[in-house]
C-alpha cells in the first residue's frame, strides 16, 4: 500500500509542479509587461498617414450561420471613417441558412450606395475558416487584409489607427485589443472577460516587450497580403489558423504590433455550451499548432528566451491537463498522507504559484486601464470574482483536457464556430434562438459525477479532520457542478 501511496504523492506533485511553473513563466510576462510600461514602451506609428495617400484596404468577414450578428457587423464596417474607394468588403460566406438571404440583401443595399462589397459563397466548407480565408485571399486587391469575426462592432477608426504602423515595412500584423459587449451581462460573460484581460494586457504586451513571438488573434486585426504569402498562406490543419500563421510569419522575420490602448468590442458567449466549444477550439488547436511548430521553432535562429517563452505559450493549453491530474489526485491522497506521515506543509512552497497567478489576474483586471471604474470598485469585483473564476477554470478542465489530448494525438474534428445571439445588455435574452446544442455529451456526464466525486471528497476530508485540501475540494466541486448544472440548463431552450 506505501507504494501505491508514494505513486500517488508523486503524480500529484508533478502536476502542481508543471502548474507552477506555467505560472511563474506567466509572472515573468507581468514583469515584462510592467517594465515596458515603465520604460513607455507601448508602439507609436511613425506618422500620420495622409487621406490621399491611403493604401487600399480589404476587409474580409469570415461567417457561418451567424443571423443575429450579422448585419450590424456590415453595417459597423460599412461606417469606417476611411475613403470609401480605398476599402472593399469581402463578406465569406459558408452560411447554410437563412444568413445567405440576409447577406445578400446587405450587399445589394450597400452596392447601390456605392460601396465595394462583395458575398462570396462556396460549394463546400473545405477547411473551414481557414479555408475560406485562403480562398479569399487570392481575391483581395488590397495590399493590407483586416478580418473581423461575425460578434465584432470595430470602431469608427480601426483603419486609420491601424493603417499607420506598416509604415515600418517589417511589420506583417497589428492586432488591437478585444473589448468586451456584454461582460456584465452574466456572471459567466464576466469570468470570461476576466481571463481575456490578462491575455490582451499582460501575455501580448508582455510578449512584445520581452521582444518574445506573440499572436494574432484570428480577428480584429491587420495583415500586410505580403507577410501572408511569404508564410505560406492559410493552412487548415489546425483549428487555431490563427496562431499557426502566426508563428510561420514570425519564423521569416516579420512582427507583430499590438495595441493595447486601442481595442475592438465584441460579443462573449453568453451560454456554457457555446463558451465550451469555443474553449474546446482553442484547446485542442493549440495543441495542434505546438504539435506542428515546436520542432521548427527549436530549430530556428531564434534566441534560447524566444524559443522558451513560445515553448510556452503553444503548450499554454496543457495547463488543463495537469489541473485535471490534481485534482483527481488529491482525493486519494487524502488517505495517502495518513498511510504514509506525509505533512501537508510542504505543499506550502507550491503557494507561489497561486500569489503568481493572483498578481497576474490582478495587474489585468484592476491595475490595466481597461474600463472607466473607480479602483476600489474593481478590487471589490476582483476578491469576489477571482475565487469563482478559479472554480470555473477546475470545472473547465476535464472538457479542454479532452480538447488537448486529441490535439495532441491528432484526433481530426470539425471546426465548430461559436453562435452569438446579439447579446448587448442585460436585458437581451438568448433564449428561443437557434443554434443551440440539443444532444447531452458524456463529458457532461462525467463533469456531473465529478462534482459528486468532489462533495465526497469535502465530507471525507472533513470526517479524517484533514482540512488541508477542503477549500480545494470546494472549488473543485463548485466548478464542476457549476458547468455540469448550465451545460444541461443551456441545452435546446426554445
């Protein structure tokens, strides 16, 4: 029995030590990301660029079903304060519903006002977005390609703020900051948001400081055609395109701008299924694009810190992986510890990376200027809302392990777009709309039974008086009946 007690311990202490690390690494990018504020680092395009010296712009709409969001999205580009004959609109579109018609009639009405814009449909949706993106690419007579997902409403300016920097001809991208609707829209909209500012603060700013390989971010971003071509073009075998891309432009030597102070809003999914497809997408193509590009990235003329820190940021998703370990671990370590005298003190020195994280999500969220707040109003929402988003991360963790292991094993999977329903307040409702998922997964199944799992984890600990672990196990079984109980709620409720 002490062997398979110590076999525990140690599988449970690998798992907090890889998730240490991946959070003294994210630590390194808020050092990073506050010595580049420090030194007022943040990128300045070089000058002004004159009206009639504007370069042509296409604007390319990658869509699929997207009903609700659709037109106000044409109708946002379409108000852009830049020369209407120096922009086109590309609206790609793989829809097979209504949303064709409803498209058509936009392009029609836009037409006879003297805009450029163009639907293009294909026969198949081979590849996906990525695939779309390719076609579409070949059609572009802009020399700079901007593309917004179907839940973005860009700003007025986005051309003219972002247009400037490719000024400096090694700069292949500029993505801008996401912005978000509806945060308040739910608690779950306000978690979201929560683990996106870190991620368009601290990781992308930090990342550019550090003169370390960022992203775009698959929208609400520019690209030079040329960086495009010179990378290889869009490529469908992962399901993050955009990350793929990404790191193959980097590789031939062109940068990344990211505008932290200029942001792009847009829609958070307001259901859980949504937001777990969403994660499921992000997940395993993460693991795809690390499967695909860590080797040549070790093998590149990149400095050991640039190689580190991409190394990374692609295996980022395999976070979960280990979350999911320990916490299935720490049940039956509980009987370990007694079999074996462990004492639970020195778990102690893996606290660092819980204050890493804290000060991380804390620097994003309450210090980073991102909404007009009072700052004790932000640090109320923080202390509330960090601990619950804790618990949605755990809960979260068995669905995007899955989402990784087959990223990993290379599972082939259908690019699955998240729906978004026009959620701008809290008074909208997504209730009797399409697009929601009808069927029960077993992975639902078995986040239910989880939390079960967990509440008799939180009994038992508190039967052996082994109170070292409860606060966890309470999280834990918080997440997991917290996803379990909306993935079924949010299920067909038309």
């Amino acid at each position: 029995m002490s062997i398979l007690a110590y076999t525990v311990l140690g599988i449970y202490c690998v798992a907090l030590f890889y998730i240490t690390s991946y959070c003294l690494l994210q630590l390194h990018l808020l050092y990073k990301y506050r010595k580049g504020h420090a030194l007022n680092l943040t990128p300045i395009a070089n000058k002004e660029v004159k009206t009639t010296d504007l370069p042509f712009v296409t604007i390319q709409l990658p869509i699929y079903n997207e009903l609700y969001v659709i037109e106000r999205l044409i109708d946002r580009v379409t108000e852009f304060n830049y020369p209407k004959d120096k922009f086109e609109i590309h609206i790609l579109d793989d829809s097979t519903d209504e949303t064709l018609d409803i498209v058509k009639k936009k392009v029609d009405y836009y037409k006879a006002k003297g805009f450029l814009i163009e639907q293009i449909c294909r026969t198949d949706r081979t590849g996906y977005k990525a695939g779309a993106l390719k076609e579409a690419t070949k059609k572009a007579k802009g020399d700079f390609i901007a593309i917004f997902d179907a839940d973005f409403l860009p700003n007025r300016d986005f051309l003219l703020k972002t247009i400037p920097y490719f000024q400096n001809p090694k700069i292949g991208v500029v993505q801008t900051r996401w912005e978000h609707i509806n945060q308040d829209y739910s608690m779950l909209t306000k978690l979201q948001a929560m683990q996106l500012n870190v991620h368009f603060t601290i990781e992308q700013q930090g990342r550019k400081s550090g003169n370390y390989l960022l992203q775009f971010n698959g929208t609400a971003g520019v690209w030079r055609k040329e960086t495009i071509a010179s990378a290889g073009g869009w490529e469908a075998d992962t399901l993050t395109e955009d990350l793929d891309l990404s790191y193959r432009a980097q590789l031939k030597g062109w940068e990344i701008i990211f505008l932290e102070k200029f942001g792009s809003p847009a829609e958070l999914p307001a259901e859980m299924n949504g937001l777990k497809s969403q994660q499921f997408r992000w997940m395993k193509g993460g693991a795809e694009t690390a499967k695909k590009m860590l080797p040549t990235i070790w093998q590149s003329d990149l400095r050991f810190g640039q190689k580190f820190h991409a190394t990374g940021h692609l295996l980022g998703s395999t976070i979960f992986i280990f979350v999911f370990i320990a916490g299935v671990f720490s049940v039956p370590l509980l009987f370990a510890m007694q079999e074996i005298g462990f004492d639970t003190r020195y778990f102690g020195i893996f606290l660092v990376g819980l204050l890493a994280v804290v000060s991380v999500y804390y620097v994003a969220n309450v210090s980073a200027e991102l909404k007009d707040e009072s700052y004790l109003r932000k640090v109320t929402k923080f202390v509330f809302l960090f601990p619950v988003f804790l618990a949605l991360s755990m809960g979260l963790s068995l669905h995007n392990t899955i989402a990784v292991i087959q990223g990993w094993w290379g599972k082939e999977s259908p690019f699955v777009r998240t729906p978004k329903f026009n959620i701008n307040g809290i008074k909208d409702t997504f209730r009797k709309q399409k697009y929601f998922q009808s069927n029960i997964s077993w992975t639902t199944i078995f986040e239910g039974l989880l939390a079960i799992y967990f509440l008799f984890a939180v009994i038992v600990g508190w039967q052996m008086q082994e109170t070292a672990f409860l606060a966890y196990h309470i999280l834990l079984m918080a997440g997991f009946g917290t996803i379990f109980y909306y993935s079924i709620r949010h299920l067909n409720l038309r």
